[in-house]
C-alpha cells in the first residue's frame, strides 16, 4: 500500500501518509457505522475526475455557461438511470448532500412558519426533520413524533392522532437510527386525511430500496430525498426525486435557490453507482445486508444485549448498553480499540447526554460489501460482547484487535485492496 498515491505522495507527503494510514484502518477494520460503506473503483476514479474542473449551473441543456456537452450526458445518465432504480417521476441528482437536498425540499414546498412533522431526533429521526437548534427547527413549527415507550417502534395511530391535532403542511416519514421498516401506504393515508405533503427521506435505506429487499416509498409519496453513500454505496451526495407538479419547484429551489455550480465529477460518479444497482448483483448485496444485521442482532441478544425493538429489519440496530453497565462512549471508544468502528448513540427516552449518551449504533451495509456473510456475523456478536464485557482491559482489546485483522485480510475492501 506504500506507493498508491504517488502524486500526492511527490507532493503533499502530509496528505499522503494520513490518506495511507486511512485505508489501512478501513481495511484492517471493521466498519460498523451503519451510514457508511465502501464505492468501488470507478465511483472513486468519477469522483477524482476532471469533472471537477466544469462549473454547469442550471440544468442539462439550460446551462448559464458554454462547454456542456459532455457534462449534460453524464447528468442525464445520472437522472434516466435514478429514474429507472425507483421508478421516479422526476428526479434532481445536484444536491451536494442529504442536509442540502432536505432543506431544498422545504425551501421549494414551505413558507417559513408553516408546521411540519417529522420523527424525533432521539427517537431516531436526522436533524433536518426538525431539531429545535437545526435551520428546519428554527424556520418551521415543528411537532415531533416518537417511538412508544414499551415497543421502541413508531405507532401509526399516534402519528395519525397528532397530525389531526396540528395540520402538518409536510410529514416526514424517514430516520438515522430506527432499525424497523415504515408503512409508507399508513402514513400516505395520514397525510391525505389532513391534507398534508407526504416526503419519505431514504437517506439511510435508499440501497435496500433500489435492491428489492425493502419497500419502495417513491409510488406513496410526494417527494424522497436521500443520500447517494450509505447503503446505495454511491459518492457522497445526495438526489430528490418528486411527483412531476413537484418538479419545477424543486428544481428551482436547488439552483438557483440554495445552490451554484453542481459538482459534476460527483453526478459522474452517482450515475456509476445507479449503474451497479440496477445490477442483478445488487440485490443480492441488498438482501445479504439485511440478512447479516438480523444475524447479528440475533447473536447480540442471545449475549445479552438489549437491541431496540428487539431487532431489525433492515441494515442497523441500535443497543441500549445500560445493562451492561458501560456508556456508549466507553463502548464507542474500546470497539475503536479493537478494530472494530461504531458510533455512539442515545437511545429513545434516553436520561444520558448525546455525546456520552446509553447506546451504540450498529450496521452492516460495508462489512456486507467486504462480502462477509452470517457466519462472520456470529464471529463478530462474540467479539462485540469480548470488547463490551472487557472495555478497560487493553491487553484483552489489543487481542482482539489481532483477531479483528486477521478475519479482515480473508475480506478485501474494494478501492484499497
Ligand atoms: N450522519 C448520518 C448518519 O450517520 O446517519 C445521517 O446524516
């Protein structure tokens, strides 16, 4: 791995020795964070293309500034391809992230003040449905809603009871940290009975969508956003697809409303990524990803671990550490020990703080790439629960570390290895 840059390396060895030391801890790791994921080598090499270099405002074939050509095939690859992953109406791939692509959505559909209702931030939902310190918390009204205390899953006569109250204008049905599927068709019903604008956010689900293995929101809803990374294992980016009488807003409220110049060599690089999807192979990467985080809350709860809902039906889950008598940040950071990478998590009704809050988040989406299987899903519950029951031993974790690494070097991280 010592000579993979070597342009960086003649020039910036600063930049080269911690973009060295990056790929060895990805691939001599495990990569649990459930947003996170592996691209293949052409969505690296689009993304470090001379795309890069072309500013293109507006949209394929209405651009502000000459030299196009070339720009407007790779865009509308990019969009016909997204189109045909969901079935989608309309879609806009310029969106430089999933924050961006939400708030467009707001910005094209809203007038500040106007009420919105989205799923708690500590009960799973993303800052942009709605945190009280977020733009979306302080521009709208927001009413939350949450898991039920006992269940820990979202109940849709509850979100049906509240909407009634306060006559949401926008319901998001969407989240960061909820391991249950959502009734899209229950919450298309809800929004028509109140008269409200349905948008799912797929940010974190949007690859087991494309892949067949969950539910697609795009016939029930009004507008979907998600990101490109994460499950879908495209670049860092983000799309929003719409009903067509969404289209011209939406368009209009992502150039020139919040943004300038579309970074191209990332739409080269999302059109990639929607090629792979619409690959057979897909779906069974999709379909694996679910099986192994079932595997392994399976494993994790027959240790004792205290798994939110009391599974997943999709990529993550998220744990509830206080019977084990560890903080999520003390696990956070002895997994990070032993090789194995998580990221703290409150947990709903949560008494601990956000960053050294009860819980840990867990997913399976990049060690799914790696192309590990329920097998090593066992492997890893028994690691996990060694790490948690020995989080202050480093002798113990330093050991574990070495076995990490070695199951790592039989699974190969597409880009580095
Ligand atoms: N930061 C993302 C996640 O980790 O879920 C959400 O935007």
């Amino acid at each position: 791995m010592s000579n993979v840059h070597p342009a960086i390396q003649a020039f910036d060895p600063a930049v080269a020795d911690a973009l060295r030391h990056e790929e060895e801890r990805q691939s001599e790791g495990l990569e649990l964070i459930p947003s996170e994921n592996y691209v293949s080598q052409p969505v690296l090499e689009a993304m470090g293309s001379i795309f890069t270099n072309k500013y293109s405002e507006g949209y394929p074939g209405k651009r502000y500034y000459g030299g196009q050509e070339f720009v407007d095939v790779v865009e509308n690859l990019a969009i016909n391809r997204a189109k045909e992953l969901f079935g989608a109406e309309h879609v806009n791939v310029q969106p430089y992230s999933g924050s961006p692509a939400n708030t467009a959505v707001y910005f094209a559909l809203l007038n500040f003040g106007d009420t919105i209702m989205g799923l708690k931030l500590d009960h799973g939902g993303h800052i942009t449905h709605g945190l009280p310190i977020s733009f979306s918390g302080k521009s709208y009204k927001v009413v939350a809603y949450e898991v039920d205390e006992v269940t820990k899953r979202i109940d849709m006569e509850k979100v049906r009871a509240l909407a009634i109250e306060n006559k949401p204008k926008l319901i998001i049905a969407g989240f960061s940290a909820y391991s249950r599927s959502l009734d899209w068709k229950k919450f298309r019903e809800i929004a028509d009975e109140v008269g409200a604008i349905l948008m799912a956010d797929i940010a974190h689900i949007a690859g087991l969508i494309a892949g067949g293995a969950l539910e697609n929101p795009v016939p029930y809803c009004d507008v979907v956003t998600t990101t490109t990374h994460k499950t879908l294992r495209g670049p860092r980016g983000a799309m929003i697809m719409c009903k067509e009488k969404y289209a011209k807003a939406i368009d209009r409220a992502v150039f020139p409303g919040l943004q300038g110049g579309p970074h191209e060599n990332m739409i080269a690089a999302k059109a990639i990524a929607f090629k792979e999807a619409l690959d057979p192979a897909f779906k069974e990467y999709s379909k694996q990803t679910i099986l192994n985080a079932q595997a392994l809350s399976t494993e994790l709860m027959n240790f004792g671990f205290d798994i939110m809902s009391g599974g997943t039906d999709n990529h993550l889950m998220l744990i509830d550490l206080t019977n084990k008598n560890v903080t999520g940040k003390q696990a956070q950071e002895a997994l990070d020990f032993a090789g194995i990478t998580v990221n703290k998590n409150t947990v709903p009704f949560d008494k601990r703080s956000p960053m050294d809050p009860s819980g840990i988040r867990l997913g399976t989406p990049a060690i799914t790439t790696r192309g590990m299987k329920e097998a090593e899903m066992k492997w890893l519950a028994r690691v996990i629960n060694d790490v948690v029951n020995n989080w202050e031993n480093a002798e113990k974790l330093a050991e574990l570390k070495g076995e990490v690494k070695g199951v790592c070097s039989k699974f190969p991280v597409p880009g580095i290895n």
